[in-house]
C-alpha cells in the first residue's frame, strides 16, 4: 500500500510539473500560431517595439506579439533569456509603482504577457 502512494505521488509530480512548463509558448512562431487557431489577429514585432523599449532601458527583447479578438488582448514580450525577463520584470514593476500604475504583467519563462484576463489565459 506504502509503494502505490509513493507512486501515485511520483505520477501526480511528475504531471505537475510537465503542465507547468508547458504553460508558455516555447517561441514566437508557436505563440503566432496559437493565438491564431484561437481565433485572435496577430502582429509579430523583432525590430520597431523592441527597440524603442531599449531606449527605456528594457534589454534583451527578442520579438513582441500583439493580439486582438473582440473585446480580447494580450501583448506578449519574448526575451533572449529568463535572466533579461526577470530583469524586465523588476523594471516593469518599479516603473508601475512609482508611477502610482497597476502592472498586471506576468512571467513564464522568457515570457512577458500582460493584457485581458482571458487574452491572458489564451497565451498561456
């Protein structure tokens, strides 16, 4: 009986953690397509949006995404690194709160995403 509850721990951790990292699209291209199966218009942005966010001091911006259905947004930042995002992230938190803004910016790996409450979980 022991053995079947370790194992049965063992199964549900190892699902845990496979639905954890599997939360995020790994690239671009794979967030591009996945928003656009879910019915969303897309802009993939590598030069113009990463640039000018470089100019405030944001680096390591790989592309942006910006996506629309209805009543529906996400705008996702993908970095060339989970360092570069987290540092990102800080920046983006700081800036918010001294600036008397809410942020409601997440981070999955070298993801930043921030948008609609359901923009967000169809990124995700």
């Amino acid at each position: 009986m022991k053995l079947i509850k370790k194992l049965s721990l063992v199964a549900m951790l190892f699902v845990a953690v496979l639905s954890l990292a599997a939360c995020a699209p790994k690239d671009p291209t794979d967030a591009k397509e996945k928003l656009e199966k879910d019915g969303y218009s897309v802009v993939v942005d590598g030069t113009v949006t990463p640039g000018l966010l470089k100019i405030f001091g944001v680096e390591g911006i790989k592309s942006v995404i910006t996506a629309s259905k209805e009543d529906e947004v996400v705008q996702a930042y993908y970095f060339e690194d989970k360092a570069a995002a987290k540092d990102a992230m800080s920046k983006l938190s700081e800036w918010a709160e001294n600036n008397g803004k809410e942020s409601n910016f997440k981070r999955s790996g070298k993801w930043l995403y921030a948008g609609s409450e359901q923009g967000m979980k169809d990124f995700n």
